[in-house]
C-alpha cells in the first residue's frame, strides 16, 4: 500500500480525533475552573507544529527516499515475511531509538536547543504535544538508519514514528492523574509525562520514553509523578517574550552564541555546545545533575524546597 495513502488515511482520521478530544478538554477545563488553556500558547504551540511540518516535508525526500532507502537497500537482514515478528520489533526498537534520540536531546545542549520550544510552554495540554522541536525533523533520521539497516523498510519505519507520535499527543494532559497500575508498569501515562514536562528539579530530565517507560525503568530515568511535589510547566527559567514567533524557535540559539563569547579555552566553548544544558565552565550556572545533588544533600529539606529561590540563588539558565 502506498506510503502517501496511509499517511493521508491518518491525517483524514486523527484530525477530526484530536479536533474533539481537544474541544472536550477545553470545555472541561473551563467548566472546573482550571486554566490548562490560554488563546496565545495554543496558537503558538500550532505555530511550531505547522514549522515542524513544513520542513519535514521539504526534508523528507532526501531523508527517505534518498538516505534510508540506500540504507536498506544495503541491509543485513530481512524478516518481512514473518509479518507479526516484523511490526512488532519494529514498534518496539522504533520507541527504543526514540528514548534514546529524546536523551541526547535533553543531555546535550546543541540539541537541547533545537528541542527546547517543545518543553517552553507553562501550560500542560493536549496542544502542547502540537509544540513541536522545529529542526528536530533535519536530524531524526540518524536515528532510524539502524533499523533500516537490520531490514526495516524507511516507508514502515516513517508509518510507524506517525503512529507512536499520536500516542505521544494523547498523554499530554491533566484530566487523567492515574492509569490502571499495570498499565503504568509499561507504558508511558499522562502522569508520567506531566514529569517529563516538569520545571521542578527534581523531575528534571526524567521520563524520556515515547509510548513505553520500560526504558527508563532499566536506565535509570524515571521518577514517579509525587503528590508532595506539584508540577511546575516550563522552563527553570522563564522566558522574556515567550510568545514571539522567532524567540521561542531561536531563544536557546542566542544564548549559546552569548556563552562562545565568554573569555574561556577553546575546549570550554566546544563544551557549551556539547555538555548538558546549564553546564558553564565557572559554575554560574548549574546541569540538572548538579541542582539535583545539591538537592539531594539536604533531603529532609524537599517537601520545603522553592524551585524558584534555588534557581535565583544558583544563577541557573534555560535548561
């Protein structure tokens, strides 16, 4: 079946899908009094998606009919005949290649800055999964030459990433606070991914996963969702004219150049591009690791602890 039919197919199903579920939250947000919605963030969160999809589209016949398909043309291995074996490793090794894509995101900061609008909303809903990495699509496709290498076709490996991204929307909210146990044993729920999306230290860079959080429970990512510990939306350090058109694509960008021009050796500035975000070679400002040790040295502290005082205290940037 052509690649273009089916993506069309899931364009003709998902709109009118995401159209009612977003109506719906929107409504029940209102009528509980709660603000998860607000007219300028949801349209720049459509904003992003629309520049996401538009150079995904310009790129995606160099990437895929171009660089994945020499890829698999030269591929060691095919088991397109064993049908169910086929798809079902592709789904999982696809997430496997998202959890990792997702932690060189966040761990080192050159692409931490391309990723970063997609965590700069202070709110939490279902159009914040809209807010996308804008330049991610120039790049993405490195993670998906591995599996077409072992023998998965580039148009499947395409089909199933669109399929997994609309699981990754749906958990995007904050009308559900708990999925049944099992199911928080292996997949990823909203409750998890309102940690992702989290500001507060202690949630910082956890929960990585796409659909499954298997992969931060063996690699040590994971945090559970804490009642004594509320989720703050954002960045640990807001930012100025969050809703202009380039600021929220380039913001990060700017920074980064701001720190290249510091007097330092040239292999700090090669760090300031390659450690994680909040590295800085004199300790003005601190990794996520960092705020959490010093978190960590006063436990009895936690349920007190104010993100924003440690924040000003430490000097921290946009991490």
């Amino acid at each position: 079946m052509p690649f273009a039919f089916i993506e069309k197919t899931l364009i003709t199903i998902t709109t009118p899908l995401y159209a009612s579920i977003i109506l719906f939250e929107i409504i029940g947000s209102h009528l509980h009094l709660k603000k998860y919605y607000s007219i300028k963030e949801t349209l720049i969160n459509l904003y992003l998606t629309l520049l996401n999809g538009s150079i995904d589209l310009l790129f995606r016949s160099i990437y895929l009919f171009i660089i994945l398909q020499w890829f698999y043309n030269n591929k060691i291995a095919s088991f397109q005949s064993h049908a169910v074996l086929y798809w079902s490793l592709l789904f999982v090794l696809e997430d496997g290649m998202f959890y990792i894509e997702h932690c060189v995101d966040h761990y080192c900061r050159l692409f931490w800055a391309v990723h970063v609008t997609h965590h700069s909303s202070e709110e939490f809903n279902l159009t914040t999964g809209f807010r996308s990495s804008v330049l991610q699509p120039l790049y993405r496709f490195v993670y998906f030459i591995p599996l077409a290498v072992i023998g998965f076709n580039p148009a499947d490996i395409v089909l199933i990433y669109a399929i997994t991204q609309i699981y990754g929307i749906l958990v995007h909210t904050q009308f559900i606070q708990k999925m049944p146990a099992w199911f928080e044993v292996f997949f990823v729920s909203p409750s998890h991914h309102r940690v992702h999306h989290a500001s507060n230290v202690l949630y910082l860079d956890k929960n990585m996963g796409m659909c499954l959080i298997i992969w931060d429970k063996v690699f040590g990512t994971f945090q559970e969702e804490m009642p004594e510990e509320p989720v703050l939306y954002g960045l640990t350090s807001p930012l100025s004219n969050r809703h202009h058109p380039v600021n929220i694509v380039l913001h990060e960008w700017v920074q980064i150049g701001r720190d290249l021009q510091k007097k330092t050796s040239f292999i700090n500035k090669i760090k300031y591009l390659l450690m994680p975000p909040g590295w800085s070679h004199d300790g003005s400002t601190k990794t996520a690791r960092e705020m959490r040790a010093a978190l960590e040295e006063k436990p009895a502290q936690i349920n007190d602890f104010c993100p924003e005082e440690f924040l000003m205290n430490h000097g921290v940037a946009n991490i």
